[in-house]
C-alpha cells in the first residue's frame, strides 16, 4: 500500500498517512484535511482506548459522511469541519 492515500470528499481532500510512521507508545492521528489551496484545516480526533492501536487503517467518502476505519475495529464517520468522531460503529 502507498502513502499517503487521499480521498476528495466534497471541497476538501483528506490524507491518511502510515501509521507505522508514528510512535507506538501514543495514538496515531494520522488523518489529516486540506482545503483545494493545500491549506492543512485538520487533524482527525483520536478515539481513545488502548493507544498503541489507536490508529486509522482506511477511509472512505459514504453517502456524503467521511468514514475512517480504527484499528480497534470501529467505523468511525468523521466531521468534515473539524476533525472530530460524530460516532463510532464497532464492525468486529
């Protein structure tokens, strides 16, 4: 897999980058959004929990909702404007 992969989502484009390259011992937040300037607007929240898996493995653009995937198993939808989890669906 190539990092970072990008993702437009309407009048934005996110990136997830390899959260290998982060440390291990604390959350990776390792989605971040720019506007069309390449001007950086955010970093994704983290969700919490065991921090060495606190990470984004996937994201994806449904039905208008960005949805990045945690390594903890949750279908995290993220808010566009800021960064932060609406919600969390565990999917295992």
């Amino acid at each position: 897999m190539e990092f970072p992969i990008v993702l437009p989502h309407n009048n934005i484009v996110i990136k997830l980058f390899n959260w290998m390259d982060y440390p291990s011992w604390k959350a990776a937040r390792n989605v971040e959004a720019y506007d069309k300037e390449g001007n950086k607007l955010w970093t994704i929240e983290s969700l919490g929990g065991i921090s060495s898996t606190d990470c984004y493995t996937n994201i994806s653009s449904k039905n208008g909702e960005i949805h990045a995937f945690n390594f903890q198993c949750y279908d995290c939808i993220i808010d566009e404007n800021n960064g932060k989890v609406i919600s969390s669906t565990f999917t295992k």
